[in-house]
C-alpha cells in the first residue's frame, strides 16, 4: 500500500544545487546504482509510485526546511577547479612544441571556482509509495548536490512523517496545473520527466523552496 | 541546456562568415569551451582552434563558442584602424561592461554606451535598430514590455556583462524560460536572479516613499545580513518598524537568499525605471 510522506534530512555542509534540483526518484536511483554496483542498468523499481496519467515518479524535488531560529542561508564556496581538459593530444598537433599547459587558473596554482551553496536545518522530499524502502536505500548516500565527492551536501536521516498535502507535486509536470499552485509560481522549462528519455516542455516549481517548520 | 547555445547559434549568423571559419575535423571528444559533445553542437564534427596565447596548448572549441571571438565589421561595425588603416570588425567578447538580450526568435540585441553606439552605428545590428543605449536589466524589461519575450517555452538569453573572459562566459551559457529566474549571464559564470519578485519588491518601496533609500546597501543591510548567516534580530526589528506595510515586503523578497544578496545592485537598475514609468 503506498502511502505519502515527507522525509526529512538533517543537513550539515552547504548544498551546491545544479542547474536541475535534485529529486527524490534521482536520489533514490543513485542509492539503487551503488547498492547494485551497476551504473549502466536502467532502473526500473524505484519504490515511488509511478503516476501514470501525469508520466513521473509521485517524487518531490529537494525543498529547504527552515525553523523559526535559522533560515536559509547563501554561502558561498570556494573549491578548486577540477581539471576538466586534457591537452595532451592538442600538443602533438602540427608539430609545434607545447611549452605551457593551460588549466584554469595558472600552471601551478589551479583557480578556485565559487559555488552557490545554501545551508538551512533540514532537507527535505515529499513522496508516495515505500517510506521504509526508500529509507533503507537513502542511508547507503550521505550526500546530494555538485561537489557531493568533496563533502559538499552531507546529510543525515531525521524522520519520515506522514504527509497529507500531496508535497510529491512540487516537482515537474507537463501541466501547470498539476502544481501546489498556493506555494509557489510554476516555472516553463525544458526537462525530461523520468529517469531516462528525452527533454519535454514542462513547468516546474523554482529552483529554491523552502517551508517553515515548527 | 543546448537551448542557449542554440539561439545564439541563430543569432549570430552573420558573424561567422565563411571566409573567416577556418574550420576542422576535431579529434577530441567534445568541445574544450561548453563540454557538449561534437555531435550535439549546432554543427556537428567542426571544431575551430583556439590558442590561449603563444606557447600555450591548442584547444578545439565549437563553431558557437568561439563565436564572441570573432571580428565582424558587418555585424557590429568598425572597432579600430589597424597599421595600415585596415578596419578591424568588432567582437561580441570584447564589450566589457555591456550587455545584450537574445530573443526567443533569435534576435540579439545589445546594451551599450553612447560611445559604443556611435562607433557601431553602420554595422547591421545598429542599422536594424538593436543597439541600445541602457542597462542589460533595462533593456531586457523594455524588451519584455514590448511582447518580444512572451514565447517562455522557447526561452530567451540575458547577458549581463559579455566581459573579457570568453571561455567563462560560454562554458555556462544558458537560456531562461522565466522572468522568474533569469540566468544572468556574465564573464564571472551564470546566476540565478529571481527578478520578478525584485520588480515586486521595488514596486513596493516606491509606493511606500522609500526610493531613495531602496538604493543604498544600508537600507537592504538586515535582510543581506540574515541571507548571508548574521542575523541580527534587534537590526531586523528596527527596519520593520521603519515601513508601513512589512509583512507583504518581507513576503515579496526573492526566496533564494544569493538573490537576497543582489538587491541593493538589482535596485539601483529597476527603481529608475519605475520612476520613469517604464515598468
């Protein structure tokens, strides 16, 4: 019997968001992926109720639980750049010797590249389906965002409530409607509804939520 | 994330006339400036070289990223007199300081001084009637005033500054579907910047009289102070105190506290615009 709920992490080091907010059915995937060791598979039983009508995971994207003592905060964080060019075919072309090597920053001093990361006491996903499966696999992650390799996002499981007000939309739909349409404004976008496919018009909730808790 | 590239792909057709394309059969696996794969670009399987400066490594970058690289005295116009008094064309990644807005449509228009407009006034863009004499902010909500934004599927770019770093610059290109987020655009990287709310919000101050003070960075100091981790509640008493209405204020502020962070500058850019009647 699936059931709605809203699972709330504790978050300890700044979230760096992408472009895309990470959700719940992304997370979980990932969790799945290392428990299997399999990162090519498709993933096929998540334990989210798949909405057949709306064609998503019933999956929440990733909302900041604020309190009344600590809000949201903006920190900014400094990270070296990682090497992401490998010149070395570019220096054999045509003959002509290769005296430096560009990589961001300088040749001996690599630049360091500014995130956005937001800090607030709680993370939070709404869902439907197994709240006692998903936990099991989201303890096998500790952390969600850019830079998660490098300790960016790390986070602890808190409690997982029940939750009657259908958090799970706050996610892309095709459809405006089909958004909590008191919380927010949704916004058109172009993204791809499930774990594989290819990228549709969709209005999605903005990249930032966050709900105050008691 | 290809959307971005793509209007500006389309926008700048004219910049990329074939005599100046000396273009090749790349043999790296994706572009060295936007990482997209060679058979996504706008162009699949041509590469354009790039050198930093002498000595250093040859990269090949993509048709559309070396795109603000190029010279073009059609487009823009005449930037300089070379030895000689050969016209050297001028380049989209050299108008440090300026802005532009490409349309869903896949016009580019730009934000410039009066200097830049003189000197680029005979070259296509100016004849068209696309140089603009304002902020990039401005311009996009003059643009958006005009209806030229109102297809939000197909996306618009903004750019706040084209800057001198064009790698940085088109490595995080993207497009905005949202006056809700709009990706500022800049040599620095790409920001999300709720301006909706912060037209809500200079709205506000301007019907509260608070105008003047909107612009300075002591008025907003509370607010930047608590987005940024120093939350100082007696600070924060004291300016609710000072407005009429603050609840519908505070509820108006962008929720992403990066944001926050930017209205003195945001505000300095809309509350003119207001005053003047144009938002």
């Amino acid at each position: 019997m699936a059931t709605a709920f809203q699972l709330r992490l504790r978050l300890h080091t700044p979230v760096i968001l992408p472009v895309v907010t990470p959700r719940l059915e992304t997370l979980l995937a990932e969790a799945l992926r290392h428990q299997r060791l399999d990162w090519t598979a498709p993933v096929n039983d998540l334990p989210l109720t798949w909405d057949d009508q709306r064609g998503g995971y019933r999956g929440s994207q990733a909302v900041f639980g604020i309190t009344a003592q600590h809000g949201l905060v903006g920190q900014v964080v400094k990270l070296p750049s990682s090497v992401t060019r490998l010149p070395a075919h570019a220096a054999t072309r045509r003959n002509k010797p290769i005296k430096n090597i560009k990589i961001d920053g300088s040749g001996t001093a690599p630049k360091l590249t500014t995130h956005h990361g937001y800090l607030s006491p709680y993370l939070m996903f709404y869902g439907e389906g197994d709240p006692e499966e998903c936990l099991k696999l989201l303890s096998l992650i500790h952390h969600v965002g850019k830079e998660h390799a490098r300790g960016q996002g790390f986070f602890t499981i808190e409690a997982v409530e029940p939750d009657p007000d259908e958090g799970w939309r706050m996610r892309p739909w095709r459809s405006a409607k089909d958004h909590v349409s008191d919380r927010y404004h949704a916004i058109p976008d172009t993204l791809r509804m499930g774990l594989t496919g290819t990228d549709e018009p969709v209005y999605r909730p903005p990249r930032v939520l966050k709900e105050v808790l008691a | 994330m290809n959307r971005g590239y793509a209007l500006l792909h389309q926008a700048t057709k004219g910049f990329r006339a074939p005599a100046k394309m000396d273009t090749y059969t790349p043999t790296t696996v994706s572009c060295a400036c936007c990482q997209r794969a060679w058979e996504e670009v706008e162009e699949p399987g041509l590469a354009m070289e790039y050198q930093y400066s002498a000595g250093y490594a040859f990269e090949s970058v993509c048709t559309t990223c070396y795109t603000p690289r190029l010279a073009s005295t059609d487009m823009l116009g005449v930037e300089k007199l070379a030895r000689g008094g050969k016209p050297v064309g001028g380049k989209l990644g050299m108008l440090a300081g300026s802005g532009g807005v490409i349309t869903p449509s896949g016009e580019l228009h730009l934000a410039l001084p009066q200097g830049w407009i003189d000197k680029f006034q005979g070259g296509e863009l100016g004849r068209q009637g696309r140089l603009h004499r304002c902020g990039a902010m401005a311009l996009l909500l003059k643009l958006q005033g005009a209806g030229a934004l109102a297809d939000s599927h197909q996306g618009f770019v903004f750019v706040e500054n084209w800057g001198r770093k064009a790698d940085t610059l088109m490595g995080q290109w993207r497009a905005s579907f949202s006056l809700s987020e709009v990706w500022c655009l800049s040599d620095q990287g790409a920001e999300p910047l709720d301006l909706a709310a912060m037209i809500d919000v200079a709205r506000l101050v301007h019907a509260e009289w608070l105008a003047k003070k909107a612009v300075t960075p002591a008025f907003w100091r509370p607010i930047v102070q608590a987005a940024q981790g120093r939350r100082h509640d007696a600070s924060l008493q004291k300016w609710t105190e000072g407005l009429d209405d603050p609840m519908t204020l505070l509820a108006a502020l962008p929720v992403d506290p990066h944001s926050r962070m930017r209205l003195t500058p945001v505000m300095r850019e809309l509350i003119p615009l207001i005053e003047e009647g144009a938002l």
